[in-house]
C-alpha cells in the first residue's frame, strides 16, 4: 500500500512539474547596438514576450562567445521562423544560417 501511495505521490509531482513549465517561444532581432548591426536570437517564456521585447533598448545582449553589446535601437524582432522584411536583416540572417 505503502509503495502505491509513493508511486501516485511522485505522478502528481511530475505532473504537476510539467503542467506549470511554461511553454518558451524562439525570437529573432534585428537591432543597432554599440558593436554595430546584429541579428540575436532569443527564447523567451511565452507570456514574458511582450516585456522582454519591450525592454530591449538598452539591455545588454550577447554578440559572440562571452562579448556583449548593449541595444541602441530595435529594427526588427519576429518569430525566428519567419523572414525579416528590412533587407539588412535578412541578409545577415542568411549569413547565420550558412
């Protein structure tokens, strides 16, 4: 009896666990920062999107490896399954991919 109670105890940890992990969302951005024109890809909680997006001018983002640079200015953020319109954009993205 004692081992049918755990088993239905640690179900309902792990159901639980994976019930409140929140579903994370894949961004990309094209922004202005210090070190120049960069596409920088983010994952963010679904409902902290809007807020982080929000909070982009003047945050420091990563560039390459431990380097980072603070945003000036936020051109372009979208799913990063989608195409960027701004031409600029686009064509660094496409150098990401290579």
């Amino acid at each position: 009896m004692k081992t049918l109670v755990l088993i239905a105890t640690l179900s309902l940890i792990t159901f639980s666990s994976v019930a409140s992990a929140e579903q994370r969302v894949a961004y990309k951005c094209f922004l202005e920062t210090t070190l120049g024109n960069k596409v920088i890809y983010f994952h963010w909680a679904k409902s902290k999107v809007k807020k982080r997006l929000a909070n982009l001018v003047t945050s420091s983002v990563p560039i390459q490896g431990k380097q980072r640079a603070i945003v000036k200015h936020k051109v372009e953020c979208i799913k990063a399954a989608k195409k960027f319109s701004n031409k600029e954009a686009f064509e660094i993205d496409a150098k990401n991919v290579d």
